[in-house]
C-alpha cells in the first residue's frame, strides 16, 4: 500500500472483499413445496417473472447474523492480506442482529479473536452496508482508523411470515464484506445517504420486546409497489448526485453494483442512467434479497470472478425501510 500522505489527501482504498452462504440453497421450487404444505400457492414462473430470483440460502437453526459474518470477514482479510489484529475499526450493517446488545460488531470482534479497536453495528436495512462504508470512509479520511473491516450480514429468515407469499419469496441470509484501508489515491470517491421518515411503513418489522415478550409483529411487512415506485427514482437521482460531487458522468462507469432486491428495479436503474445491462452486476437469481448483505455479496463475486478489475469505476447503491438510500462511488 502507498505510505499515507498529508490528511488533505489521505483517501481509503477497499484492499480486499469477502462473502459467505449458509449451505443451504432453496430453490423456487423447493420454498414453493414448502408453502404449499401450508396452503399457500406460489410458483417458480410466479417468482422468477416478478422478481427475477430463483433460488436463496437459508441459515441454519443454531446460525446467527456474526457466525455468517466471520468467514466474510476472513476472507476479505486474506484478500487484502492483512491480519485481523491489524484492523482498527470494525462496523457491522445489519438489522437481524444476534441480540439486543452487544452488538453483532463486538460478537464478530471476539469470534477474529482480537480486541481494543471500535466495533459497533449500523442499522439502515438494506442501505445498511452503503451507510458502513460512507462512515468508515470518513474515519479514515480524517484518521480516526487506517483499516476498517466492513461488513454486511443477515438472517431475515427468521424475520419470515412464510403465510405471505409477497415478502417469503423474496428474502435470503448472507454476508459480505470489505477491508477499507488509507492510502494516498483515491478509492472512495464520493458517498451520499439520504432517509424519509415519512414511508416508515412501507418496509418495516414492526415488532419490540417488552417484558419478556414480543410486542407487535415480528414478521418483515412491506407495500411493494410502493417500494418499488420509491427505489427507482431515488437511486437514479443518487448516482447522479454522486457522480457530479467526483466529477464524473455515467460514461465513466465500468460496473453498477446495486442492492439486489428486484431485476426490474435494477435494470431500470441502469436504464435510467444510460447503462448497458452488460455493466450491471445482478446476484439476485442466485441469493434473493439478503438486505445489507446484497451489495457486498454481489461485489464480491462479480471481483472474484474477474469481471471487476483494480482500477474499475464501481457504483454501489443500497435503498431499504426508513425509508433509507445512498450510494459510494468508488475506483477499485
């Protein structure tokens, strides 16, 4: 890595990526069987025609959000060829966290083995690993951390109501991570996060614990035509935003990286800025929604694969409940 410079140019650079699936993969038709013996109907043709999945991993029973995050962040240490002591700052996005508190953060600090850095989790849903990698950016560019272990990870099946056939077929468990590391040349070049309270209840597990027991629901509810009206629009006015504060314009981009929650929010994402579907890199088939963890999944693959190489211009974008949005733009 270049020697850091002076704190006017003092940058983060992702230095490595890292992902994991629990071992079990349900297809369409396998969660369709499943449903079924329940009495509710769906379909392969039915999921894979609205939504473009086709199959997604489920944790085990005894799995929590920082057992999937641990081999994620192993291998996103050995990709940037570190050693977790070396790391001063670990955030995790998450909202299945293992328990009220600590957090997943601290629980993923003591399964590294290691202690004494930052650790602490951030919450915006499916935004949530933008969010992580805008904070961790700004704590290295202004040297509070010089390597920081981000992470995204979920276990939204346990937050399933498999009577609902519009929200179970969607969702998967997952994590992904990234070590963000200084450097004197850009990596991170631009992030912005927005949220607007007032779509609270278009995407949200209304459900608290209170006395030893739930109150509310406990089961993901979402309006989907209203989240998919909100997402379109607000992540291609973000990639825009983005690519002016750095000075760019979508011809400079090689890949589109966004949360993968519906091809057809993605592809029109892409079509509304001008993209070639060939630069959009899509893992939903394959995982289905797995909220925070769905962008540094996708990153993951797409760099372990070799479409994405060092020196690619990426944009990354996350939309969840809150209603929470933002994106990274970043030179890998």
């Amino acid at each position: 890595m270049s020697p850091i410079a002076t704190s006017t140019t003092r940058y983060s650079r992702i230095l490595g990526t890292g992902s994991f699936l629990p071992a079990d993969r349900v297809t369409n038709q396998a969660l369709a069987d499943r449903l079924a013996a329940d009495g509710v109907e769906t379909s392969d043709d039915w999921i894979v025609e609205r939504t473009g999945i086709r199959a997604r991993h489920f944790a085990a029973p005894d799995q929590t959000a920082s057992d999937l995050a641990l081999p994620a962040a192993q291998a996103a240490l050995e990709a940037a060829g570190i050693a977790a002591e070396e790391i001063d700052l670990i955030i995790v996005a998450t909202s299945t966290p293992d328990m009220v508190f600590p957090s997943t953060a601290c629980m993923l600090q003591k399964k590294l083995g290691v202690h004494g850095c930052a650790a602490f989790d951030v919450q915006a849903v499916c935004s949530g690993f933008v969010y992580a990698l805008s904070v961790a950016d700004s704590m290295i560019k202004s040297g509070a951390a010089n390597k920081a272990l981000i992470v995204g990870a979920e276990v939204f099946s346990r937050i399933l109501d498999f009577k609902d056939r519009t929200t179970c077929v969607l969702f998967g468990d997952g994590a992904g991570a990234v070590v963000l590391g200084a450097s004197s040349e850009p990596g991170i070049l631009a992030t912005e996060l927005h949220a607007d309270s007032r779509h609270v209840d278009v995407l949200c597990t209304p459900g608290t614990v209170a006395g030893g027991q739930v109150l509310g629901s406990p089961f993901l509810k979402m309006d989907g035509q209203a989240v998919f009206k909100l997402a379109v629009g607000v992540l291609e006015k973000v990639a825009r935003s983005v690519l002016e504060k750095a000075g760019l314009t979508e011809a400079d981009l090689d890949w589109l990286i966004p949360h993968q929650a519906n091809i057809r929010i993605m592809q029109g994402t892409a079509k509304k800025l001008k993209l070639d579907l060939n630069k959009l890199i899509a893992t939903v088939d394959e995982h289905g929604n797995t909220s925070a963890a769905s962008v540094p999944l996708a990153l993951d693959v797409a760099v372990r694969n070799g479409r994405i190489q060092r020196g690619d211009t990426l944009m990354l974008e996350g939309v969840g409940g809150g209603f929470t949005w933002g994106a990274a733009l970043l030179k890998y």
